[in-house]
C-alpha cells in the first residue's frame, strides 16, 4: 500500500511539475524565436509562467535579448522535481549531480518540444495548410529559427518542404544517440525519473 502511494506521488509530481515545466520553456522558446507576444496563447503563457519567473526577473538582468529568470525558474523546479522523487522512493539526500540531471532534463524537455511542434507543424499542413490558428502560428514562429537555415540548405524541390525531415533527423540523433542519451547514461540518470529523459 505504501508503495502504490509512493508511485502515486512521484506520477503526480513529475506530472504536475512536467507541465508546468514544458510551459516555463515554451516560454523561453517564444522570447528566442521573437514570437508574436499578442497572440492568445502566448499571453496565456506568459500569465501562467510568471509566478514562477517573477522573484527570479528581480536578481537576474537579461542577456542579449534573454530572460535568465524563465532558464533559472526552469531549472528550480526540475531540482525540486528531482528531490522531491527521490525522497519518496526512499533517499534523502541532495547531491550537486542533480543539477547535472536537471539540466539535461530541461535540454531533453526543449527537444521534446521541438518534435512535437514538428509533428503538429507536419500534420497541419495536410488537414488545414492555409489556417491562421493562434495555435499554429505559434508553432510555425518557434520551429522556423531551426527550419530556415535548413531550408537555404536544400535546393528547390518543386513546392516541397523537406526541411522538417531533415530536422527531424537531425534532433533525433543529437537527443538519441549523440548528446542528450549518451550524457544521461554517463551521468547515470535513473530511468523514468525525469520527464524527456
């Protein structure tokens, strides 16, 4: 019994933390891309990430354009996160190798979020190509930095967008087999204990 509500805990820790996480760097994915801040979800975004973000924004300046609040907010609750499961599965001790793991969890979450972007990105342009959905106008802003260079890579191929293939292709082997999965290895990260990872 105490083993079922151990596991009910770390599901709903990781969960609940995972969420917020993913839309902490949503954030931060916006501010790279200079995506539209007057769209609806951007906004809403941007009001469901500032509690977090907001004690940070008064100790941190930005850099070049980049708020270090919404990175140092992010990176907070994945330790936290981390913490907060290895106390219930029964260890409680902090160890500086969690900032590693968290760190890279947050670096597995962006990929994770690129691809689905991507997905999206792919879907929507067979079942509504022309649609100016608040929603995939957000997605097209974010995926195009990482799209556009891409693209001016490959010729003309008669209309067709190859670009995200490749793309795809090239953010599964720096997430599978080149970077972030290697590194989780290394650092011996417990499977499933981090969201991406």
């Amino acid at each position: 019994m105490t083993q079922n509500l151990s596991g009910a805990g770390i599901f709903l820790i990781q969960t609940t933390a995972g969420i917020y996480l993913y839309l902490l760097l949503l954030r931060f994915l916006m501010q790279i891309s200079r995506a539209d801040y007057y769209n609806p979800i951007c906004q809403a975004v941007v009001k469901l990430t500032a509690p977090a973000v907001r004690p940070f924004k008064r100790i941190l300046p930005t850099f070049r354009g980049l708020d270090l609040a919404i990175l140092i907010a992010a990176l907070g609750i994945q330790i936290i996160t981390i913490m907060l499961v290895i106390w219930l599965t029964g260890i409680y001790v902090f160890h500086s190798i969690y900032i590693a793991w968290a760190i890279l969890g947050l670096l597995a979450k962006i990929f994770d979020l690129y691809f689905f972007a991507l997905i999206i990105m792919v879907i929507a342009s067979w079942i509504a190509p022309y649609s100016n959905h608040p929603a995939l106008a957000l997605i097209h802003q974010i995926t195009e930095p990482i799209c556009a260079p891409v693209r001016k890579l490959l010729p003309p191929m008669g209309g067709l967008d190859f670009s995200i293939i490749l793309v795809f292709v090239m953010l599964t082997l720096i997430n599978n087999y080149l970077v972030i999965q290697p590194v989780a290895n290394l650092l011996g990260v417990p499977k499933g204990l981090i969201l991406g990872l």
